[in-house]
C-alpha cells in the first residue's frame, strides 16, 4: 500500500522508485534476495511469524523482499491497495480464480481472450464445478442476459487479443456490483501506464508481467492487483499454500522493466499508430484492428479511458491462411513468436499459434480469421518495418 509522500508522485516518478526500501548496505540499485528461507532471532519470534502476529518475512514461497518491492511499486503504479505476484499471466487468472471460486459458481467472461484463458475456463475450472458463459466483449446487453444467481465474476481483456476490442469497464464494473459480482480486467495491452481499470470501477487487475510490464521478453511472470480484503486474504491465501510463486530474479527484472514502461508505451503506441495507419491504405489488406484509427468501432471508447493505444495492430490480408504465412515467411526483421511486449517487434498467426487449440466454432465466434495476422509493434525504426512487411503484401 502507498505511503502518503508517494501518493504525491508522479507516475515515471513511482515506476522508478516506489517500494524500494534500502538495506543497511545502502545500495542505489534494488538488490535481489536469492534465499529460500529466513534466520529468526529466537523460536518465540519464529512462532510469532507463522502466527501472523509479526510482519516480516518467512519463506520465499510467499515473502521476498525482491518480489515485495516489485508487487508494491507495481500497486502503486495501478492505485491498488494490494499486489500479489505469481509465476506467469496464466498463474495468475488461475489463482484469482482458485482462491474466489468454489464449486457451483458461475464466470461470465468475454469471448475474446486469450486462447489458454478460454482453455482455463472451459476445460479445467469446469472439473472443479465452475462454469463459465462467453459472451461479446462490447455487447453489454449479452453481460447482463448471462448473469445468474451464482454469478461471482466478470472476466474480460480490454482491449482484447488479437482484435483490440474494447469494453466500457466503467458500465462493466456498474453492472457488476449491481449484482454482486467482481469485476476482472486483463490490463496486460494496456499497462497502468495507458489504462487503470481500478480507477473506472474494476476491483482486481490481472497483468502478465511477461509481457509489457518486462518489456524485453527476458522473464516470465504474472500479478493480480486489487484490494486488501479481496486479493491481500483470498488470492495470497492461495499463493501461500499452492505455490505458483515469482522468483526473486524475475521479480527484479521486472523492476528495472517498470523504471521505462510510460517511455516505452508512449513509443510503442506511437509507430503503431503509424503502421496501422499505413497498412489501413494497403490493397492487400481487407482490415486493420487498432483502437487508435477513427475507423475502430470503440475508438471513441478508447480515447475515454485510455491515455493511449497500445503497440498491438493486426490485420487481415486477402488469401487467408496461405496469404497470412508467406507474408510472416517473408519478414526479415519481426521476430516469428507467439510472445508480445517486447522491444523487438513480433509477428504470429493466431488462428495457428495462440488460439491454435480452440475449436473452429470457438474462433469463429471470437473472430480469429485464417487470414489475421498480429503485430505486436517493437521499437525498431517504422520506416524499416514497414519496409519488411511490405515484402510479403505484395
């Protein structure tokens, strides 16, 4: 939780220096724990800790200081009471899930996320009697029609992945507490530093710190941020005891990822914008997905609640699947990979990679195309990588 002389800083001013807490060593640099377990003064004061009676750390499954500082500079950087960090984006929806959920309950979540979420929720929760409805992401009325009694939580990723639609999380989180559910947001396009869902009512952020908040593809790790009650008892309560824990390497990573993420997503979004704008002009392609062109169905939505766009474009090129292929093929520059986020742009195939084990219907209805393809727009130089893509759109 902030203190009161950080609520006063800016944001690139937190990204830098919230929740480093020096040792007696003074160092500048946040320093990396790499200890499984902690020394106690006396076993009265060990029993002290196991109890809960004394803050202070026990075991690394669940206290780090590395991975302490990075969950508390990361609340800061999202205006959450409460941060927990986990092993990668997936642990983390599973452990939101696993410590709210019991069986009987009811997940309303988007139809357009990420591939494996829909995998978690259709083929996994289910075995423990939890079932969940798909619904369209910016059809509110489809979210209201799909509320039952047994309802806990809405899940959603705005913008989504790979088509950047939008939900309106202000009428979301309306619409959740009006029923008394939680309201969840896969804020892993945007960061905090575009988007702060908790600000328009949501109450728990999920991130694949993997991604954008690493920003160089070297780790994998994953939050869930929220309040005290929520995420500080029930989702650690299930971090402490089930494990899918942040190392303290990755936790320090991150860190420095954090120190350059309003830097990097102002330039990412910015040669996005760029290339949306250009392939939108291109004969190959039929469509272009980015909430930054006037031509995006909810760009007046992403204008409203978001501070920018994004570094994500994807496209559709006439030919389908053969098209998509021998235009990635063709790239000498975009790196091949599924992964996104990171200073090098990369390209993949949804239909085939990320949403590869959905069924035909399922991506169908989400709108993963045979001819979609997604860029997830590095920092190189625009000209050049237009110049690459150009290659394969002739």
């Amino acid at each position: 939780m902030q203190n009161e002389a950080e609520r006063a800083l800016a944001f690139e001013t937190l990204a830098v220096r919230a929740g480093q807490r020096r040792t007696a060593e003074m160092e500048h640099a946040e320093p990396i724990f790499p200890t499984s377990s902690y020394v106690f003064e006396n076993a009265a004061a060990a029993a002290a800790r196991f109890a809960g009676e004394q803050p202070g750390n026990i075991y690394s499954r669940f206290t780090n200081p590395t991975v302490r500082t990075f969950e508390q500079r990361l609340a800061a950087l999202e205006g959450a009471e409460c941060c927990v960090a986990t092993a990668s984006g997936m642990s983390a929806i599973y452990a939101t899930c696993a410590g709210l959920l019991k069986a009987g309950d009811h997940v309303v979540s988007s139809r357009s996320v990420f591939g494996s979420t829909t995998l978690l929720f259709t083929n996994y929760l289910s075995k423990f009697g939890i079932d969940t409805s798909f619904v369209a992401l910016h059809d509110l009325d489809q979210w209201k029609q799909a509320i039952a009694t047994e309802t806990r939580l809405l899940f959603l990723e705005t913008p989504s992945n790979p088509l950047t639609e939008l939900a309106d999380i202000r009428a979301l989180a309306d619409l959740a507490h009006v029923h008394g559910c939680l309201l969840v947001v896969d804020n892993c396009f945007c960061t905090p530093a575009l988007q702060q869902p908790l600000e328009l009512g949501a109450d728990i952020v999920i991130h694949s710190a993997t991604k954008y908040l690493d920003g160089q593809g070297r780790c994998l790790g994953g939050a869930v941020l929220g309040s005290a009650d929520v995420v500080g008892q029930e989702v650690y309560g299930f971090l402490r005891t089930c494990g899918p824990t942040m190392s303290p390497f990755n936790a320090w990573v991150f860190l420095k990822g954090l120190e350059t993420l309003a830097l990097r997503m102002r330039a990412h979004s910015a040669s996005a914008l760029s290339l949306a704008e250009w392939l939108q002009e291109h004969a190959s392609v039929t469509r272009v997905f980015y909430p930054g062109l006037a031509s995006h169905p909810q760009h007046e939505l992403a204008v409203r609640q978001q501070s920018g766009f994004g570094g994500i474009v994807s496209f559709e090129v006439r030919g389908g699947r053969d098209s998509a292929w021998n235009l990635i093929d063709s790239t000498r520059i975009c790196s091949i990979t599924a992964n996104l986020g990171d200073t090098k742009t990369t390209i993949t195939h949804p239909a085939t990679t990320t949403h590869g084990r959905l069924t035909p219907e399922q991506r169908a209805q989400a709108g993963i195309s045979d001819g979609l393809i997604r860029v997830a727009v590095g920092l190189e130089n625009i000209d050049d990588l237009k110049a690459d893509l150009a290659r394969g759109l002739g």
